[in-house]
C-alpha cells in the first residue's frame, strides 16, 4: 500500500506520476494471482507453432532453449534445468525427470497452482478470500478458471494434482511438480517484467508473453524518455520508505531506486538511507521528521 507525502505542486505531481506510471506499467505484467489455475486451452489448441519462440532479451536469471518438441529452461537463481516436453511427442510419455538439478514437465500445462504468499509482486500476494486487488483475477476467479486451496506448508501430496506448482521461495523443500518462477531475483523492473516469457514457456503462449512484454517495454521507455526530456538544474530527492514492525527505513532495492532514477528523481544519498528509524523513540521520530522534510517527495509504503 503506498501514500506520498509533499507539497502539490505540478512539478511534483509530474514526478509522482511518471514514478507510479513505471511502477503500474510493470505490475500490470503480473496479473496471475491464487493458487489454482485451469489453463482453458486443449494440448491440440496449444501446440507450440514454427516460429513461436521467446528470447529473453533483458532478464538476467533465465534462459530459454528450443528443441523440435521440447524447451529447456535453465534458472540462474537456484541451479535448476526444466526440460518441458510436448504433450503430442514420443517423449513424453518415455521420459520423466526429477532430480536435484533436473525436472521435467508435459507441456501445455492443463492446470497450475501458484504460492502467493511470495509472489512475485506485493499486491498480488496472499490470496485466501473473495476479495482480491485486481478486477482481472476476480472475474477469473468468478467464472471458475481460478480455484482456492488450502495447502498447508509442505503439503506437497495435495499440490502433487496440478501439472507445475510455480514457486518464489527457493529455499523450501520442493516435489516434483514444483517449479522456481523468480522475479524478484533481477535487479531492474524490466527484467522482472520479462519473466511472464518463463511462465508463457510453460503453457505455449510465448507469442502472447512476447506481445504484453514488447508493449510493457516500450511504454516504460516511453516513460522514461519523458523524464529525461525534461529540463531542470537538479533532480528533485526522492525518498521510497517502508514501515515495518514498528520501523521506518529507506527502500534499499535496486528495482526500487531504479524507479526514482527513470523517472527522473534522485535517490536518498547512501549516508542517510542505511539508518533505520523507530517512531516510538522520540529523538528517531524527530530526525525522521528533519529527512522527510527536506525530501521533494517521500513515497510511503507499508508491508
């Protein structure tokens, strides 16, 4: 959830809005949400066609590789192979993996389940009622192409139903079917944005990922050039904030000061932004109150 504090006027406003626009042009990429998915689309409909392939163009943590009836997806971040086999080849019926370094799956995925509560955008996680953020995942949900479960932590023999269990926390146990979707491994917002090709992979709509991605890359750049074309002495100070526990610290992730930078604003400097500031402490509260005042806009979000 954010607020934004400072003074309205319209070169603040500008900046507050080129740094949401960049923020909702990403997250919009993110639209899956819950934990049980009905894919809707037959192996015939799906079948991978000549020339639909993704090329993973900025993203740093996966590589996707094309054979004449499989793909194989190596993920940086944990290590792990995904050799995904076409549901109408002689393969996959002969040929299963699953080892610590190699897992197989039969593609186009006919269902999949998803753990929210580590995925992979804030405001998608946690789905456990009828009342999600996105309008999108609530029609979904309504017309019965998304199912709640209520899989306990390390319930693998109830998650063992669906075809592939996307996961962002690398470091639990995983079954067979569980495969590591980690977007928030990358470092800039278009690199997580590219890992809607890693899921696309799995369901053969790689011309569809490739699609909502060019569009998600061009109207971030288009953004940004916005913010460059603009004409000013300085950068206005930005300071992201988040709350947590009681405590309020300066945002420290790069995809997050990446933000601030495209959309033309500057960083808290590094000399002020590794102190933690707790309200409760009377002398915090008051340097807290000296840096936000000094800040052009602080952007507030609590977890």
């Amino acid at each position: 959830m954010f607020w934004f504090w400072g003074c309205c006027n319209v070169e603040k406003m500008l900046l507050l809005v080129l740094i949401m626009s960049l923020c909702n042009v990403v997250w919009s990429v993110w639209t899956t949400d819950g934990v049980n998915f009905n894919t809707g689309t037959s192996a015939v409909a799906a079948k991978q066609k000549v020339g639909d392939f993704s090329k993973v163009e900025d993203a740093s943590n996966f590589h996707i590789y094309y054979g004449q009836t499989f793909k194989v997806i190596k993920n940086v971040v944990d290590g792990k192979s995904y050799l995904l086999i076409q549901s109408n080849s002689r393969m996959a019926s002969r040929t299963k993996y699953c080892t610590p370094r190699i897992k197989s799956f039969v593609i186009p995925l006919s269902n999949y389940s998803v753990d929210p509560s580590a995925f992979p955008v804030d405001r998608l996680k946690g789905i456990t009622s009828e009342v999600v953020a996105s309008e999108c995942i609530r029609k979904y949900y309504e017309s019965g192409g998304i199912q709640m479960i209520n899989a306990s932590d390390g319930d693998t023999q109830q998650l063992a139903q669906f075809g592939a269990h996307f996961i962002a926390d690398t470091d639990q146990s995983q079954a067979c079917n569980f495969a590591a979707c980690v977007p928030s491994g990358e470092d800039t917002p278009l690199q997580r944005a590219e890992w809607i090709k890693f899921l696309g992979s799995f369901v053969n709509v790689e011309e569809r990922a490739n699609h909502v991605y060019s569009i998600i890359k061009q109207n971030y750049l288009c953004l940004t050039n916005v913010s460059s074309s603009r004409k000013s002495s300085f950068k206005p100070i930005v300071a992201w904030m988040e709350y947590n526990n009681g405590l309020w610290s300066f945002a420290k992730e790069t995809f997050k000061l990446k933000y601030v930078e495209d959309a033309g604003g500057e960083n808290v400097d590094d000399s002020i932004n590794k102190i933690s500031y707790n309200i409760s402490n009377s002398d915090d509260l008051e340097q807290l109150h000296a840096i936000l005042c000094v800040s052009y806009i602080v952007l507030l979000y609590r977890t």
